[in-house]
C-alpha cells in the first residue's frame, strides 16, 4: 500500500513538473498561426476575415471567420461571432450551408450569441467543393431572423493564400 502511495506520489510530481513544456507544445501549432495579429481557432489554417450581415437595421451581427483547407475530409469554419445590436432581443446569427464533392448540400446548426462575443465551430460531413457563410440577426422573440449577408467561399478564392 505504501509502495503504491509513493509511486502515485512520484509520478503525480514529474506529470506536474512537465506540464509547462506539455502545454507549450500542446498550444503551439494553432494558437501561434496569426493573420494580422489575429489568433486562429485550432485547426484552422486561413482568415476569410470578417462577414457582417446586411445594412438596413440599427445594429449588426459579426462573425471573424477562419476555415480549414478545402481538400480535408471534414471541413470546418470557425471563429468568433460578435453581437452588434441594441436591442435586448436581438442577437447574432451564424449558419453554414455545405457543397459536397459527390453532389448535394447540407446545412449545419446554427449558432447564436446575445453576447458582445461568442465562439463558434461548423463541421462538414465530407469533403466541400463551397461553403456559404450566413450571418443575421436573430429577434428571439419572434424567432425569425433578419439583415442576412451570405458570402460564398470556394477553393479557388484560397488557392494562393496567405496573400
């Protein structure tokens, strides 16, 4: 019982003295890939930049948008959706219709935040050839959705990023 206690001890010690080197190299590839001073979410390898929805309201929704490389089997846009709107019932809205290589779309749940920030990540189901980029505003209160914007991302517009 004591040999097991001062093993557990032992081992509970060197697993702490190397958390720093272990979270260094766990952190590295993802959070050191910047575009402009902007940090990237993990795994994700170019910066579309920002999509805002459509004029015509009093506020806005925001999303900063990064995606993953086309030819992954799943693809994935992520980012950071930011909440623009005066309004108490008013929130920003994010969704992603993906084009697959075999035919056909699918779309992925939406996110939202009330929040002036708010983290997001879509997935694919397979390999895309596009992908549209959403973002409106949401009136919870009617659950309808409004001043949306899309932008289309295909290969082709990455092809010889970064610029």
């Amino acid at each position: 019982m004591r040999k097991r206690s001062l093993i557990g001890g032992l081992l509970a010690s060197v697993l702490v003295a190397g958390l720093p080197a272990a979270a260094d190299a766990a952190v590295s590839p993802a959070a050191k890939a910047t575009t402009a001073g902007v940090t990237a979410p993990a795994g994700a390898k170019h910066h579309w930049g920002p999509v805002r929805s459509a004029a015509g309201h009093s506020g806005h929704a925001a999303a900063d948008v990064w995606i993953t490389d086309f030819g992954a089997e799943t693809f994935a846009v992520s980012g950071t959706l930011r909440d623009r709107d005066p309004h108490r019932d008013h929130c920003a809205y994010i969704r992603a219709r993906f084009h697959y290589v075999g035919g056909g779309t699918g779309w992925a749940q939406p996110r939202s935040t009330c929040r002036p920030n708010g983290a997001f990540r879509m997935s694919s189901d397979g390999e895309i050839t596009r992908v549209d980029v959403r973002v409106c505003v949401l009136d919870r209160g009617r659950r309808t959705t409004s001043s949306c914007h899309i932008d289309v991302i295909r290969a082709e517009d990455i092809a010889n990023w970064p610029r």
